[in-house]
C-alpha cells in the first residue's frame, strides 16, 4: 500500500514539475498568462504607462471606431485648455450629417452642445456627432485629422496614421494603428479625469428622451471599477476594445485588437485585467522624515536647513513584494552659502531589487544669504546692546 502511494505521489509531482516548467517556457518565450482570442493586446498600467502584458502589440491593424479615443483627448484637452467649454453650442454641418454607420441621425443645421456631443461620441459612438466635434475644435473635418496625426506624433505613436476621425474603414487601406499606440492614446486621455464622467455612463438620452444612447461598452454595466474607454467594430477591424478599469488604486488599460467576435473581445480583456488586478498593486513608498537629518550652511545667516520632503507618487509592483522595497537617502552634510531656494540638497532613491521605481530631490524650501561682515557687525552690536 504504502508503495502504491509512493508511486502516485512521484506520478502527481512529475506532473506538477512538468506543468511548472511549461510555464517558465511560455514565460521565456513572452507568451501571455492568458488566453488572447485576439490578434493583438496590450496591458498597461493607466499611471506609469508600464506594459504588464503584450501580444503582436507592435501590429499595424484597423482600430475602428477606437480611433475615437484621440478625438475624444483633443475635445478634452481643449475644454481643459479653456479653449472650449462643455455648453458651447455647436451647428452642425452638412458634412458631419452625412456620416454614415454609427450616429444620432444629426441634422445640418441642427445644433448641440459639447456636453451633448459629448456623450453621443463616447457612449453611442456616433461619427456624427464626433465629426461635429472636430470641426468645431480644428474648423473643418480635414484639419481635425491633420490634428490627431500631428498629436500622435507627439505622442511617439510612431505606428499610427488616421485618415479620419471616426474610425470608418470601408473605403481607406491606410487607417491603421497597432495596440500599443491605442494603449498610449489611452493613457493619455485618462489623464483627464472628465472623461470619466461619460466613459461610465450606461443609458442617457438626448434631444429631451427621445434619442436612447447605450453603452457600448458592456464592461461598464458588467465589469466592477469599469472607468471606460472605448469599442470598436467594422468587417475589416473585427471586435476591439480599449478597456479600462480601476480597484485598489490600480488603474489598468486592456487593449484588445481584430477579435471574430464581441464576446471574444471582452472576455479578453476582463482575462488580461482580471490577471492584472491579481498579480500588480499600486504602492505609495513613504519617506520617514526622521530619518532626514538638517543640512548645514557654511558661511550662512543661518547655521543649517531643514529639506523639503517631496510628494512621492504611487508605484506599481508585483503583489506581495511590498516589504521589499528600498530607500537609499543620498544627503549633503553641509552646503556653502548662498543657498537658493529649491536648491538640490539631495536624493531619496526607491528601488526593488534591481529596479529603481522613483529618484525624488530634496531641495531647500527658503533661501539662505551668505554672512557677510556687516550682518555680524550687526550682531555683535545687537549682543552688546542687550
């Protein structure tokens, strides 16, 4: 009996050692921890842009109506630019009302506000009423794609080329970008918390009820900590989603590119998030200011300074590996006046392992005037006066 069990134990761990070492294999061969039922995907990380999964990311394929992403960043850096505002009231051209695909059936002539526009584009996607958006941010359709090429540019997405900005593919072989490039657009556009507020909606209605808008988005109704962003679907494209969610602080982008279906495309992108949420946590590393000490001031009006601590920004690491980080305090002992306000004093360094996570400076919060002859003149007579 008791080798009968012996036998079953060694057949369970050879299994289990098999099973292992396949992992490390995918691992080294940079296969993805989940199942991407996709041509390409990316995750990362909403604050730090670090990219915690990737497949053909690099893959320059139709974005369909993810395109709406860099409009939606130019329509919000212009309202938070104070170039526009959310009740402008925008007329609609006779251009924007021949979009076809995705709309609200808009009118030429017919007028909305930004706010309105808005929630058409993000949560029904309506190319008509994105197109209205355009025109009224750059003057005419053509100039607002000029703008979302100039700013892709910027943004190094070097793969990335709109012809307009919808995401309608049906007559263009050149509208393309890969997943990567959507997951920066992404990120970018998240920095602007605004765009949350329509991102989440579910249901609204416009033109007093009688036009329904429903997310496309599924994950906004299904997903918890959904923040947005945005699908797309055409026969060229296939199903895409830039997904983006937040729990705990951690705020992560699942970019899911040519899925066969709208189910695949979700189900990817709640695995890679669901993987992402499991294995990453977002971390605020703490400066102990006991442990740092005045700076002295040789030759100052006064003898020493203390160093303003600097506000440190969350970090993402690999759960359970919170108690691992480091901090390395790199501080002068003294320094030679005059000292400058915001002057460097010195440097606290976070790391994990071999991974630096933040260099942060401590500067002097004041400055300090070089002691002259006639400040301790000044001094003496002071004493001797009292």
């Amino acid at each position: 009996m008791k080798k009968m069990l012996k036998g079953v134990f060694s057949l369970v761990l050879s299994v289990v050692i098999v099973s292992m070492s396949c992992m490390f294999s995918f691992a080294a061969e940079g296969q993805p921890p989940v199942e991407i039922k996709a041509k390409a995907a990316v995750l990362m990380d909403a604050s730090t842009g670090r990219v915690l999964m990737k497949y053909n990311e690099n893959e320059k394929l139709y974005p369909a109506s993810v395109t709406k992403i860099m409009p939606l960043l130019l329509v919000m850096e212009a309202i938070d630019g104070g170039r526009i505002t959310l009740n402008d009231v925008v007329t609609v051209s006779g251009t924007a009302a021949a979009k076809g695909g995705s709309q609200i059936w808009l009118k030429e002539g017919e007028q909305m506000t930004v706010d309105e526009l808005l929630k058409a584009t993000a949560v029904y996607s309506a190319n008509d009423a994105c197109t209205a958006l355009g025109e009224y941010i750059a003057g005419s359709d053509d100039a607002f794609v000029k703008m979302l090429n100039d700013r892709a540019k910027e943004l190094g997405m070097t793969n990335t080329h709109f012809e307009n900005c919808t995401g309608l593919d049906d007559t263009t072989e050149n509208h393309l970008t890969t997943a990567m490039d959507v997951a920066t657009m992404s990120m970018e556009l998240l920095k602007h918390e605004l765009i949350v507020n329509y991102t989440t909606i579910w249901m609204d209605s416009l033109r007093d009820g009688q036009t329904e808008l429903v997310n496309t988005n599924k994950l906004v109704r299904f997903y918890e900590g959904t923040t947005g962003l945005k699908t797309g679907t055409t026969s060229k494209a296939g199903c895409c989603v830039s997904a983006s969610a937040m729990r705990d602080g951690t705020h992560l982008i699942a970019v899911v590119m040519g899925s066969e279906n709208s189910s695949d495309r979700f189900e990817t992108a709640k695995a890679m998030l669901n993987w992402g949420f499991a294995n990453y946590s977002t971390v605020t590393p703490v400066i102990d200011n006991e442990l740092i000490p005045d700076v002295g001031v040789i030759n100052g009006i006064e003898e020493k300074i203390s160093p303003e601590i600097p506000l440190v920004e969350p970090v993402l690491i690999e759960k359970g590996r919170e108690g691992e980080i480091t901090r390395t305090i790199d501080l002068a002992v003294d320094v030679a006046a005059p000292v400058e306000k915001g002057q460097v004093l010195g440097t606290v360094t976070f790391s994990l392992g071999d991974e630096e996570l933040g260099k942060y400076n401590l500067t002097a919060p004041d400055s300090v005037n070089k002691l002259t002859f006639l400040i301790v003149f000044a001094r003496v007579l002071k004493a001797v006066a009292q």
